[in-house]
C-alpha cells in the first residue's frame, strides 16, 4: 500500500454520484501542498493522520483518499504551524472550535481563546532520524540544540528519543535558523522560560503538594491559563518591541 501511495499521485475520481469532485491520492496531496510548504512530504501528512488531526477515507483495499475539505483542512494545519509557530495540540483546539472570521476551515476564533493543554496530549516518540524528516533540520542541528538544552530527549538503549514538544521546538528553531539565528542565541529564551516556570511554581506549589484533588486541579487549570496568557504577554511585547525596530 505505501508503495502504490507513493507512486500514485493522481486524482482518483470518486465513486459517489453524491460527491462529483475528485478525491486526491497521498500523493497528490502531497504534490498539491509542496507548491506552498517546502518541507511537506508523504511521511508528514501521514503523521498529522496518526495524530489524529485529518482522517481520509479508505477504499476496500486501504487506500487513503483525501476529499477537498481534508486538502483545506491539511492547508491550514500547515499555515498555522508555519505562520504562527502553533504546536499540535494547540492546532486541535483550533480545529474543534469551528469555522474562524479568517475564512480557514476549522480554525479557532482567536488566539485568546488558545490554552496550553499541559495534561492528556499525546505523547509521541520520535527517534532524532524522525525528527529531522519531520521538521527538516539536520541532525547536527537537533544535537546542537539538544547540547544546548533547547530540547531533552531521553535516552533509550543509547539512543536518543524525541517527544511531540520537541519536535515542535526543532521546528521553531530551524524557521529561525533560516534567518541566521543560531542554536546558541536560542539558550536566551530557554532561560526566560525557566524563570518563568520558577515564577508559576512558587504561587501553585502548595496547591500541588495538597493532598485534595479538588485543590490538585484547580492547580492545572491555572497552570494552563497562566501558560497561555504568559504566551500572550510575551508577543504582545515582542510585537510592541518590533514595530519600534521597524519604525512604526
């Protein structure tokens, strides 16, 4: 099945006498979104799959076939990874909050309403040859920033192994490689986020040493609102800051 998937990028039309429009092979999908996302590949967009962000149907004989909505849908995950740097999980919220004012399929009414969903998420494994197909970075650079304390992936029988944050992070940090900033300028933003997690630890860290479970989840529900204001705290300022660099 991989193999015809690859080969076969060509638009199969339908069955359905109810659904007149062509539906799109792994492939052609794949050909489609490479005119606007470099980095898109086969392996990528089975990934959203298994992530559970896009579901193609399958014919009998298991073949995925993708239906426009699924092509959008796929068109706008990669939008708001590209453009706004969103983990998964903060894309799935988007996508269960319904259609936005952007026009984009699925996509959240904004970016208040995002929260850093901190429990419950998947916790994918990535081995460091998985992470630099999925993100495009080269394998010197996710060790550089592994080295750096960027990203910390654990070590299993001596190999390191990635989770979905980290992908995330090498993903950020090779966007920003492009524009010549290195995984040792990157260490600045590692250290802000540590004072931050010191700053939230010292107001919640009773509410998470009680022994009610009431107070316990309290405790993470504030830790994900906090998360997500703190996040918009901190691009509002670098925007504030940016116009002055650009003279607004």
């Amino acid at each position: 099945m991989a193999v015809s998937d690859r080969k076969d990028v060509a638009a199969i039309q339908e069955p359905q006498a109810s659904r007149p429009r062509k539906a799109l092979t792994i492939g052609a999908v794949a050909a489609i979104l490479s005119k606007e996302f470099d980095d898109v590949s086969i392996s990528k967009i089975r990934y959203l799959e298994d992530q559970k962000l896009v579901s193609p149907r399958r014919t009998a004989g298991g073949y995925r076939l993708y239906s426009q909505n699924d092509l959008d849908r796929l068109r706008t995950i990669l939008r708001l990874q590209r453009d706004e740097f969103l983990p998964l999980r903060v894309i799935r919220q988007e996508l269960s909050g319904g259609p936005s004012a952007s026009g984009l399929p699925g996509a959240g009414s904004s970016n208040a309403s995002r929260r850093a969903k901190l429990i419950g998420t998947s916790r994918s494994r990535f081995s460091r040859d998985e992470v630099v197909e999925e993100t495009g970075a080269t394998p010197d650079f996710v060790r550089e920033l592994a080295e750096f304390g960027l990203v910390e992936p654990r070590s299993e029988s001596g190999n390191p192994i990635f989770d979905e944050t980290d992908v995330e992070i090498v993903r950020a940090a090779n966007e920003l490689a492009k524009s010549g900033v290195g995984a040792r300028n990157l260490r600045l933003f590692k250290t802000s986020a540590d004072r931050e997690v010191q700053l939230i630890e010292a107001l919640l860290a009773p509410k998470f040493a009680s022994r009610n479970p009431q107070r316990r989840k309290e405790a993470t529900e504030t830790l994900e609102r906090m998360a997500s204001v703190l996040s918009e705290l901190k691009y509002a300022l670098l925007v504030r800051d940016l116009r002055r660099l650009a003279g607004d």
